[in-house]
C-alpha cells in the first residue's frame, strides 16, 4: 500500500494500539494517509502533534458501535488471520478485538494468511466467504517486550495483592503497574480471568497454578479475553488452547457483562489522580497519550461486580522530572477518564487508599497518606487552601518501616480468622471514633483510666496523627462490606531518651482472647528493637488482669509505682519480649497469610 501510495487521495487509517513500526506516518505521506487511532503510541503521540495524525478518544466497548451506526464507517478492513480449516474458517488470531467488528460493517474484507497467526478459540472465526481478497504471507507476530520493574512496581504489586482474595476474576490493564500486580499473584490460588487484554504477566498465573478458572461464577473454567499482546511463547499458549475464548471488545468490554462476574478486579494503571479521586488516563495537561482503551468499562464493570474490586495503580511521581502523580488540582485540559464516583482503591508504593463511600475530606486525607512524602506538605496545603481538610490536620510520617519487602501492612489468621495489621494513619480518625462508641464503660475505663463518654473528630485525629518514625501506632482491622474497621491498637511513646517507651493497648470486647495484645507487643518490640529501644514499660489497672498477665508472660517485671497506688506498673525488656514471641504466636494460632 505504501510502495503505490501516490494513487491514493486523502485515505484514513483507523486502528487501535499496535506493535512494531508504523511507517505510514512518515511526514512523506501526509496529503495522502492519515491515522485515526484510538490508542496513541509514542511515535503516533508525535505525529498528532504536529498534526498529522488524529486520536479518537472512547472505551474499547464502544468502538464497535463507532463502525456499525456511528460517525466511523469504514469502507475496507485489513486484516490477519490463521490459515482456513477444512471447512474453510480462519481465525481472526490474537486480535478479536475491534476486529470482528470491523469486518462485519465494511464493504470489502482484504486478508493475511499468516501460517504464523494462531488460531484461536472462542468467537474468534471468520469464514474464508467473507473475505474478498487475499494474500498468503508468512510473518511473525510482532511481540511486547515484558515491562521493566523496580522496586517502586514491585511494593505496589504487593500492596494490591492483599486487596485480591483468592478465587476472585482479575482484569489486568496495559502498563507497567498492572503488570507488576499480576506478577505478584503468584501465591494466589483459583483466580479467574476476564479481561481485554491476554499478556505474558495473566501467561504465568496460568502456569503456575494460580489461575484456574474454577470458582468463576460466570462461564465458569474459561478465560476470557479480547485480544494478545507479548512474547512468542504467549502466542503459542493461546494458539488451540480450549480453555481461553477470545470474544469482541463489544461483548468482552461490556460493563454489565463484567459485573455478572462475582469478586471481580480490575487493575488498571492512571497517568494522574487528583486528590478528589479524579484518574487522568490518557493526556497530561492538553498534550494526549495512550488511550481510555478498558480503563472506564472495567472500573464500571468491576465497582458493579458482587464484592468486586476497582483498583488503580500508579507510582507516586513521575519517571520524567519527579513530580508527583497524586495532584491537589488538575491540570487545564487534562481529560478525566475515570469520575471520582468510580474510584474505589487507588494504589501506590506507600500503601492503599480506599476511597468508595468516602466523603471528600476522608478521601483527600488517604490520597496525601499514599503520595510521596517530598510531595505530601504541598498536597496537605493545596487541600486546605480548597477547604477540603480541616487546619488542625497535619501529615506526619505514617511509615513505620518495619515489614517485609518494605510493605506496611499484612493478613494475618488470628485462630483462623483474618485480619489486617498495618500502621494507624490520620486518616483512620473516623474509624477510632467508631472504635471508641463500640467499646463498653469497663473497656473505656480499664483504657483511659476514667469514664469518658465521647471522642470528638479532632480528638480522635490526634491519637491517629502518630508520628511513626518517633512513636508508634499498630491497628488490627477486620473488614466487613468491604470496608475496614478497628479491632485492636497498640502503640508505644517514646521517651525522651531514646531507650524506653510506653505501651499501651486496647482490643475490642468482640475479638478478645484471639491474642492480638501479645502480637501487637511482639511487632512493637520487633521495630523498637531496630530502633535501639531496650525496654518498655506500662501501667495497669489492678482489674485488668489480663493484661498484667501479659506483661508477665512476655518476660516483663512488676515494679513498685510512686505515682499512683491504684495502677501497677510493669518493665518489660524488648529482648525478652522478641524471646518469647514465637511459642506466643504457636500457643494462640497466629499465623501470617502467605502472598
């Protein structure tokens, strides 16, 4: 087509995201071709600024529909498809995609036979009637190289690993934080697949037995997918493989099709967030790249989904010039792909932001939680000069630094139930309020030391404001609805010293006797001693005998208190406390969950 170009008059090409080279938007071709994509590559991304290209902005569900009855009529489709059967059926291969739909609304149908095209199942046939014209070419596929991670990706993968339980349907997006969520669902177990894209990252789930297709709900013990994009060997997975049905984006894409999958998840990657919730996809300010592509039809599909899962993942700056990605305001021009009502977990390398449900001052406080901390004063300031959080707000460091592989939070099975132990944050002011209500005038008593009968939002902010490279602050959530609540504290003080703190605890009457007090004093102990802390100490109650039995059975000494003869006071050495800890967790069932 290029070689007889100069007999052509003004053509448009319309495609969406490809591999490989595209030389058709070589400047010698700009009166006679012109690209409309709906996915901009970077060297597609430079031809539109200079104007000689066009990025179509849409969804990939309704692209379709764009050639069927809308403003894109298209007059030839071409094409590539495997080698016909005996009965005379191609394959459209790897790319169903806008593909099917394209040769259904054209007038005429050109094809590459391409030996090298596997052949597919699903709704991915194509009849040799339907094609006009013809050639026979053998040519291997284009690949994607695999996405290149550092260890920003990898916290992030970590961080939205304990978002996705088992058996749950994923959907993984283009990028490089998608793909290094997928990597990190390796210790995963019967997870399903629904999703546009097919790549390397959903390849390996499937062979190391973490996808399995089998508490699917909807087309259970298929994949599902629109197209493939990777390495040769992916290509040669999917090539006759029964278990994975490629269908059209209209069909795959379809948010209400999505949502009839239960505990669905989508991940999806964002080029900005504005601390409202606003997800920026495809431009930055009034310059364009990439594409919506299955960004909105899978947050939608997902946030519809039975216990389902929207998540966005992104790197808290910029690979560029370091600017942060979590933005006070947006800026002119940039296109907001996804509505801050869509959004339910943003996810960066600083942890976990859940946002559905969440009122404005709620859901700015957790996006400047998870921004970069060079960034998080100028975000706290954007915020407040918007009204958004109140003055007495602050951000402190909310990183203990304490966890394996630099990740904040973990599952653990308190004799079999689970959990979520991860450090207290300002954010959490709302869920200590709840906390405070829900204990009983013993539990009140036996933690203040009087009976106090109310915890005022600013109240509650300032025991949850700790700053976490000084003092220290343990939560234990358990989740219901998908949301989380508090079901135990734990939290050292720091004297001045450097040597010694206070501990102190407070367990929810529902959750006691499960050992959460003994394995929050184990994790304090753990980073104190990191820190050079050699003792802690506490005051009790005379009542609250369990918890002086704790103190006792972690190797601490009762001492004789000067201050208060109605209080007992105890010193607890931190190696005796680490000493003990391992037959603790044995003794009451606490055990981690292995992702």
């Amino acid at each position: 087509m290029l070689t007889r170009a100069d007999a052509f008059k003004d053509v448009e090409l319309v495609h969406i995201h490809g591999l490989g080279e595209t030389p058709w938007i070589n400047p010698k071709f700009a009166e006679i071709l012109r690209t409309n994509s709906f996915f901009l590559t970077p060297t597609l991304h430079e031809a539109v600024e200079r104007g000689q290209a066009d990025y179509t902005p849409c969804p990939m569900s309704e692209v379709a529909s764009l050639f069927e009855n809308g403003p894109l009529p298209l007059d030839v489709a071409l094409i590539q498809v495997s080698p016909p059967d005996t009965n005379g059926w191609c394959t459209l291969g790897v790319s169903v995609d806008v593909v099917k739909s394209a040769v259904k609304c054209t007038r005429m149908v050109i094809a590459q036979i391409n030996p090298k095209m596997p052949r597919t199942c699903g709704d991915s046939r194509i009849s040799t009637k339907q094609i006009d014209y013809f050639i026979e070419q053998s040519a291997a596929l284009p690949e994607m190289p695999r996405a290149i991670l550092d260890e920003r990706h990898e916290r992030i993968g970590r961080y939205a690993a304990q978002l996705i339980d088992d058996g749950s349907t994923i959907q993984v997006g283009l990028g490089n934080t998608p793909e290094a969520v997928a990597r990190a669902l390796k210790k995963h177990r019967h997870l399903g697949i629904h999703s546009g894209l097919f790549n390397d990252a959903l390849m390996d789930l499937v062979r190391c037995g973490a996808v399995d297709s089998s508490s699917k709900n909807h087309l259970p013990g298929k994949i599902i997918a629109s197209h493939a994009m990777g390495s040769r060997k992916l290509y040669q997975f999917v090539d006759g493989n029964p278990d994975i049905d490629f269908h059209p984006s209209a069909w795959v894409n379809d948010p209400a099709r999505i949502a009839k999958n239960h505990r669905m998840v989508a991940i999806n990657g964002a080029r900005e967030i504005d601390l409202t919730g606003q997800v920026v996809r495809d431009s930055s300010g009034h310059r364009f790249y990439g594409g919506i592509g299955a960004l909105q039809d899978f947050i939608r599909g997902a946030g519809r989904s039975k216990d389902g899962r929207p998540i966005i993942a992104l790197t808290s700056t910029s690979d560029t010039d370091g600017s942060s990605r979590i933005v006070a305001g947006l800026e002119s021009g940039s296109g907001v792909c996804t509505g801050r009502g869509d959004v339910h977990y943003v996810v960066t390398e600083f942890g976990v932001a859940s946002l559905h449900g969440r009122s404005i001052r709620e859901r700015v406080a957790r996006l400047v939680e998870i921004a970069h901390p060079d960034h998080r004063e100028e975000l706290l300031a954007g915020a407040q000069t918007r009204g958004w959080l109140p003055k007495f707000f602050t951000m402190p460091s909310t990183e203990a630094g304490h966890a394996a592989g630099g990740v904040e939070s973990a599952w653990m099975n308190f004799q079999n139930q689970r959990f979520l132990v991860r450090p207290l944050h300002p954010s959490d002011m709302r869920s200590l309020q709840k906390f405070f209500y829900s204990h009983d005038e013993q539990t009140v008593r036996l933690r203040y030391g009087y009976q106090r009968d109310s915890m005022s939002g600013e109240s509650a902010y300032k025991l949850a404001a700790v700053d976490q490279r000084r003092d220290l602050a343990l939560g234990i959530f358990g989740e219901t609805l998908g949301q989380q609540e508090l079901r135990a504290i734990g939290r050292y003080y720091l004297e001045e010293d450097g040597k010694r703190a206070e501990v102190a605890f407070v367990v929810h009457e529902t959750n006691r006797h499960l050992g959460m007090a003994g394995f929050l004093l184990g994790e304090l102990a753990s980073i104190a001693k990191q820190r050079k802390v050699s003792h802690f100490w506490a005051s009790v109650l005379p009542e609250n005998r369990a918890m002086a039995g704790l103190f006792l059975a972690a190797g601490g000494a009762e001492t004789k208190s000067s201050m208060d003869d109605d209080e007992r006071s105890f010193e607890i050495p931190v190696e005796e406390i680490l000493r003990t800890r391992k037959a603790f967790l044995k003794k009451k069932n606490i055990q981690p969950i292995d992702r």
